[in-house]
C-alpha cells in the first residue's frame, strides 16, 4: 500500500552511537525530504525514555497536520 499520503516524523536521539551517523542522517533526508525531523541533542538509543515529553510534543503536532 502507498503510505506518501502520510506524515512522517523522524525522531534521533543524537547520542545514538549506533545509527546516529552522517551517512545514516543523509540517507534518511534524501529518502524522505518532507520528513519532520526531531533531534534530541541529549537522546540515545531510547529516545522514548531519555525525552518523551519532547517527543510525545512532536509525534502530537506531526500527525495534527
């Protein structure tokens, strides 16, 4: 099913030694350039845990679009 039509959030929690790569950041921008983006500065792996008031803000206004 084409799922386009649908808003995208992405969320990093920038101190992610795992996936938080330039190659893996421009990877995802040029996939999905209209992607709302949040980055948490101070997030690791789990961003859900490390900030989830900032990230329950984000997911709230991205899908009230």
């Amino acid at each position: 099913a084409e799922l386009s039509h649908l808003p995208m959030l992405r969320i990093m929690g920038m101190r992610d030694v795992a996936l938080t790569t330039r190659a893996y950041l421009r990877k995802w921008e040029e996939m999905w350039p209209d992607a709302a983006t949040l980055d948490l500065p101070d997030a690791g792996h789990f961003w859900q845990e490390d900030e989830p008031e900032r990230a329950a803000e984000a997911i709230i206004r991205t899908h009230a679009r």
